[in-house]
C-alpha cells in the first residue's frame, strides 16, 4: 500500500517545479524534501522516505516504469564510488549555498537570478516569474539555489532511469547514502 502512495506523491515533484515558476521564494519548500527524511530517519530508524515517501522516486517510477533502455548497471553505480561522488558534490554544493546565502545577506554579493545545472552552468533560459511580490534577496539567491540542487538531480535521476532502472538515482541519492547505517 505504501508503494501506492509514492507513485501517487510525484505530483510533489512537478508542483515543487511549478511554485518556483509561480516565484522563486516559493522554492524554498524544496527544503522539506531536503529535512524530513531526516527526521523521518532520526525518529523511526528506518528509511521511510526513501522507502514510500520520497515524490522524485515516484516521478521516477511513474515515468519510467515502462520506458527506458535497461541497460546493465555501470561499476561507478554497483562499487560506491557514485554514492561518494554524489555525496560529495551535493555537500560541497550544499556548503556554497549556504555561504554564498550569507554573504547575500550581509552584501557582500549579488544573488543569483537564474538557474544553474551542476552549480556551474547557468540554463539557457530565464525562470518566469508568474507572481510578482517583493521578497529578500537571500530568500531569492536561496530560492534559485535549491530549485538548481533539485532540477540538477531531478535531471541526472531520469537520465539514469532511462538508461537503467527507474529508481537508479535512488542508489546514489545522498539522502538515501546519509540515512544508511554502516555495517
């Protein structure tokens, strides 16, 4: 049953997508897919959201349930070295935004105002911005951050789905490696 509810939740993705469009602040909910695995995980021991809650994973399953090449699985996915790899660029991602949000808000730099894939390449489009309302340029320079994380791993998930397996992202999400106990 449990299941069920996952594939039900990829609309979360997609609505997730749509209030950046709606205004870039609203991104900032993207932060609950970021924290409650966490508390899910610290309170239940168990990788629930991974498991049954996680939206993407349902995006994943949904779309690509019965499209893809099924190609056999890459060492880089199968021996760990794409969990680190992961692990660390999202961290390291996670580590700029954080400061670079700070030194927004102290002046120091400009937020960005655009999209951005692998926290390098800016998108060759511009985010429209349905609803205009005034918000702090942290809050924006935050926003246009973490609608990047998402659409950058939300991108690179269906790639791997369709080359893979639907949920190959899950093998190397850096939720699902945080929330997995060394043995």
């Amino acid at each position: 049953m449990r299941k069920n509810v996952q594939n039900q939740l990829f609309f979360v993705t997609i609505l997730f997508f749509i209030l950046g469009i709606l205004h870039i602040s609203l991104a900032l909910f993207g932060l609950i897919c970021f924290l409650l695995p966490f508390y899910q995980y610290y309170k239940y021991k168990d990788k629930l959201w991974c498991k049954y809650y996680c939206p993407r994973a349902g995006i994943f399953n949904v779309i690509f349930g019965k499209v893809g090449l099924r190609k056999k699985l890459p060492n880089w996915i199968k021996n760990g070295k794409g969990k680190e790899i992961v692990l660390y660029y999202f961290g390291l991602n996670l580590f700029f935004a954080i400061m670079s949000t700070i030194m927004v808000s102290l002046g120091r730099i400009n937020p960005i105002d655009h999209v951005r894939f692998l926290m390098l390449f800016e998108m060759p489009f511009a985010l429209p911005q349905l609803f205009m309302f005034s918000a702090p340029s942290p809050l924006i320079h935050l926003g246009y951050r973490v609608y990047s994380m998402m659409l950058t791993s939300t991108i690179i998930g269906c790639v791997l789905a369709y080359l893979y397996l639907p949920r190959t992202w899950c093998m190397i999400c850096p939720i699902q490696t945080l929330t997995t106990e060394k043995t």
